[in-house]
C-alpha cells in the first residue's frame, strides 16, 4: 500500500502546477538532436540544443564510442576507486588537462554531478562561498552541499563583489572563502568579468571557481573562458560539461595536481557512482582531438550565431546584449513569450520560452542555440519565421 501523505502531496503539488500552467509537458525526439530534429513526425529546425559544434551526431565520434564499446562493453562495471578506471577514462583527463592548460584533470559522470562533488570536497561549514546570483542550479546545490556559508553578489557586480569578499575575509569567521561564478551565462549569453574577479581574488586571497559549461568548445579557440582571458593559471577550479560542445556526456574539473588528487580521495560522485561509460569516455577523446587540431567547427558556429543575431536584429528583435553564441529573443510578458515560442513551433522551429522563475518577472525571452551544423538556408527559413510570427503578435 502507498503511502497516503505522499499520494496526498503528490496530488496537490501537481494540480497546483497544472491550474497555473507551470507544469512543464516534455517533448520527445523521435530523431538525433542535430539541426533539425522530428516531433511527433514534424520536422522542426532546432534552435534549443546545446550541441554547440554539432558533435552530437558527428561520425568521428560514434566510431570512437563503438570501438571503445566493443573493446569494453557498455558499461564501466564499477566506481572509479574499485575497479571502474578504464584506459580511456585515463586517456580522457590527460586530454582534458592539456585541452585546458593545467596540470591535471578528473572527469565526472555530468557536469551536474561535477559541481556536487567538487565544491563540497573543499569547501565546509567553516567556510564562506561568494557566488554571482545567477549562477547554474548545479552550482548553488554544490554550494549548498558543502555547508559553507553561501553570500551571493548582484550579478557581474565587481562592486558587490569586492566589498563582500572585503568583509567575508575581513570577519574572521570563515576558514576559506571561494568566489564561484559560471564562464557564460546561459540565459543571457554574457561572459563573467573574469580579470576583474580574479583580480579580488588575489587581493583577498579567495579560491576561484568558474563553472565554463556554455564556454568550453566556443570560447578561447575551445579552450573556454579562462583561456579566452589568458586565466589559465590563475582560476584554481576550471569545470566543464562534456554534454555541450564535446557533444557526449559528463563534466570535468581541470586543475593543479594537488587539487586533482584530493578530488580523487574525497569527491563523492567519484568514489561512490559508476563512473563515465567507455563509450562516452572515447567520444570525448574524439571531441578533444577535433578540437585540439582545427577551428573549423568554432568558426562555423561564431559565424552562424552571427548571422542569426543580425538576422533577428534587422527585423526588430530584442535581442539583449549576448557576447557568445546564445541568442535570447526577449519579449518580456511570459504569457506571450510561451504564445510566441509555440507559434513558432506551429511553423516549424523549435525554441524554447523561458519565463520566471528561470528568469526575472517581466523579461521572458525565447531562446536560440545556433550551431555549427545549422545551414544558411535553415537560418534564414528561422528568421522568416520568427518575422512572421513576431508581426503576428505584434511584437515587430
Ligand atoms: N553548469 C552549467 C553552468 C550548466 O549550464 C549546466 C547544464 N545545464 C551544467 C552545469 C550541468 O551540466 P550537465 O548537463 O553536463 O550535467
């Protein structure tokens, strides 16, 4: 028999999303999530995958995983620290660290997981985080985790910053204290100020963070953020999500050897989950050799991500103030913003509304991932529809 207080709670929770329409119906692909992908047997082109280079479905990559399946079997058989380290998850963190510029490298099973292993493996509750307000929700569940006192600062606020890290380090209280911050925002497209911030971090002597998932593979010749800034050997925690522009699965923090080793003994994910199946592992090793050898796949994606915004631009979009790929349509009211996205699914694009609480009250926005593997034609049949659309309801 279940439970009745849970069927109770259940029952009420759901019904209460469901009246104010905040229940998130998910959609299924009956295709890859390439450039244009199939729902229920409609074709749509794809603005809403994080498949940045289109490695995703890229040939080179379903070799490398198939092989390593043959050789290894689907799964990895165990956590790390028991007997679940193959050669290629070895082979993928010495890559990972030389693609990233430092001395070593641990892979997780998601960027997710990453950001619960790696900040409560050093940081606790003697301990002080200073995290943007905008950070990723993987980021403040790791914050949380780890106990530390969490102070977040008004986002990219380098004032804020500075006088909070001023007092935290000034108050005697905390035994460490970290600044944490994404490398892009993935809601606005803007990069961290990261001169600035690694520079109150060497004035106050904090530990720096940068959760690079939507910079790795985009910025820096792929590289990431920290390498577009020259940072390399001044950010302490480098993590990145193998799930976006590498086009697989998993995270990784890139980091000194000392910190990499202490990660290995006391990071949790990594001593008590399976670790990264050997097909993803080879995948990735893939990803990180295009990437290491060509630019070819970050060229195409500036130059479509460019084309897109001038494109939304010329026909009188909002399109805020994004310095990388991502492409926010803002709009503003949610109602209208979640009308505009399904009449452009109607149309034949896919991309996705995104309202409060994700983003502030008032500023809802449709947002567009680009990708290497859009075709001019594809884009433009985008800009069409999203002028066709936009007149429709007023919005252009
Ligand atoms: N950090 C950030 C900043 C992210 O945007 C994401 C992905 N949404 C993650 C971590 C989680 O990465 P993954 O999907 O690999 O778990």
């Amino acid at each position: 028999m279940s439970s009745h207080v849970l069927e109770n709670f259940l029952k009420e929770n759901l019904e209460d999303l469901k009246g104010k329409g905040l229940y998130n119906e998910i959609d299924t692909l009956e295709s890859a999530n390439g450039p244009v992908i199939k729902i229920n047997g409609k074709e749509l082109i794809n603005l809403s995958s994080n498949n940045y280079l289109g490695l995703a479905t890229d040939k080179r990559l379903i070799e490398a995983c198939n092989e390593a399946t043959k050789t290894y079997g689907v799964g990895a058989g165990a956590v790390r620290t028991i007997n679940g380290t193959l050669k290629v998850h070895i082979e993928l963190e010495e890559k990972l660290a030389k693609f990233k510029h430092t001395e070593a490298a641990i892979a997780y099973q998601s960027g997710f997981n990453c950001n619960m292993a790696a900040i409560s493996a050093v940081m606790d509750k003697n301990d002080a985080i200073l995290s943007d307000e905008l950070n990723h929700a993987s980021i403040i569940d790791g914050c949380r985790l780890s106990k530390a006192k969490i102070i977040r600062f008004n986002h990219s606020d380098m004032d804020d910053l500075r006088a909070k890290a001023k007092e935290a380090t000034e108050s005697g209280l905390y035994n460490k204290v970290m600044v944490i911050t994404d490398g892009v925002f993935s809601m606005d497209g803007d990069i961290a100020k990261l001169p600035e911030i690694v520079k109150i971090a060497e004035e106050f002597d904090l530990i720096t963070y940068v959760d690079d998932a939507h910079g790795s593979g985009v910025l820096g010749k792929g590289a990431g953020t920290v390498k577009h800034f020259g940072l390399s050997d001044k950010v302490d925690f480098q993590i990145g999500t193998l799930s976006k522009a590498i086009g697989v699965v998993g995270g990784y923090v890139a980091g000194k050897q000392d910190l990499i080793d202490w990660l290995k003994v006391r990071s949790r994910p990594f001593l008590f989950s399976t670790s990264l199946t050997p097909g993803a592992a080879a995948a990735c090793i893939e990803a990180i050799d295009i990437l290491s050898n060509s630019t070819e796949l970050q060229e195409k994606l500036w130059e479509n991500a460019d084309y897109l915004k001038q494109g939304l631009k010329d026909i009188g979009f909002d399109i805020g103030n994004s310095e990388t790929p991502i492409t926010p349509v803002i709009i503003g009211d949610e109602v209208k913003t979640q009308k505009f996205s399904k009449r452009l699914n109607e149309e034949g694009v896919y991309a996705k509304s995104i309202v409060f609480p994700t983003v502030p009250r008032g500023t809802g926005r449709v947002r567009n991932m680009p990708t290497a593997a859009h075709t001019k034609e594809m884009l433009d049949q985008a800009i069409s529809t999203y002028k066709k659309v936009g007149k429709e309801l007023g919005i252009i």
